[in-house]
C-alpha cells in the first residue's frame, strides 16, 4: 500500500483518557474493519504522569473501513471522555514549506511559482522611477499639521 492510500486509510483519534491503550482502540474500532496498525505515542515529558500524548493513529486496511470508523466513533465516548475521530493528515514534508531545512527560494515549487525571465528582470529594473535625492521633495506647503483649513 501506498504511503498515501495509508494515510487514507488512517484515522486520528483525539481526546483520549490516560487509562486508554493500544488494545482497548483495537476492540473499539475492530467492528468498522480490518485493522493494519494502531499507534499510541508516548508522552516524553518526564514531569507527566500520562503514559501517551493523550491521541492515537488507527490504520485499516481499507479506507472505506476509516470512513465508516468517523463516522461513527466521532464524538462518541470512550473512558468518560468525549473522543475526537477524524482522517489523519500525512505529515509535513521537512524538505517543503516554511519549516523546511532548505531556504524557500530553493525550493522547487517556490522556484516553479515565482520564477521570473532575465528579459522580464531587465525590464523590469528599466521602468523603475528614479528616486528623489531629497526626501522632503513634494512636501512643499506641509508645514502645519492637522486638518487643511477649509
């Protein structure tokens, strides 16, 4: 499969009570279809008492399956808690965007979307308005502040 047909396939489950575990989504989200993966991420936070991050990834092995999982496990209640259940996003590339490891304007959509001719460039650089030596020329008559006088 795919990494994007597996991300299809992935539901994220929010909202989660720290006393929940792999095995009890497993049992929650089983009767919606074949499960491929559930993944629970630790809490790293050495001053927590929660073992996981409190949100957890289920992956189907088809993504009708996922649909039929939102859609009926959203907003529904697991441990006392009202749980969140939503299509997982994939993650960020980390050689794309603003977080990126490379500067934008190296980037190949970056560069396929602002690239700009070397003839564009040169006229360009032709039409630009001289600018004034004095930055007070044009302010002629500006004396008084406030209001002009009707």
């Amino acid at each position: 499969m795919s990494d994007a047909a597996r991300w299809k396939a992935t539901v994220y489950i929010g909202g989660l009570a720290p006393v929940v575990t792999t095995e009890h989504l497993q049992a929650a989200f089983l009767p919606f279809g074949e499960i491929a993966d559930v993944s629970l991420p630790r809490n790293e936070n050495p001053n927590s008492t929660d073992p996981h991050r409190g949100f957890a990834y289920v992956e189907y092995e088809d993504a009708e399956d996922a649909k039929e999982a939102i859609d009926n496990m959203d907003q529904s209640e697991l441990f006392g808690r009202v749980i969140k259940v939503s299509a997982a996003k994939a993650p960020r590339s980390t050689n794309s965007g603003l977080g990126s490891k490379t500067a934008v304007w190296e980037q190949e959509g970056w560069l396929a979307e602002n690239a700009v001719s070397e003839e564009d460039r040169m006229a360009a650089e032709q039409a630009q308005i001289p600018r004034a030596e004095d930055p007070m020329q044009g302010l002629e008559g500006l004396d008084v502040a406030g209001p002009k006088p009707e």
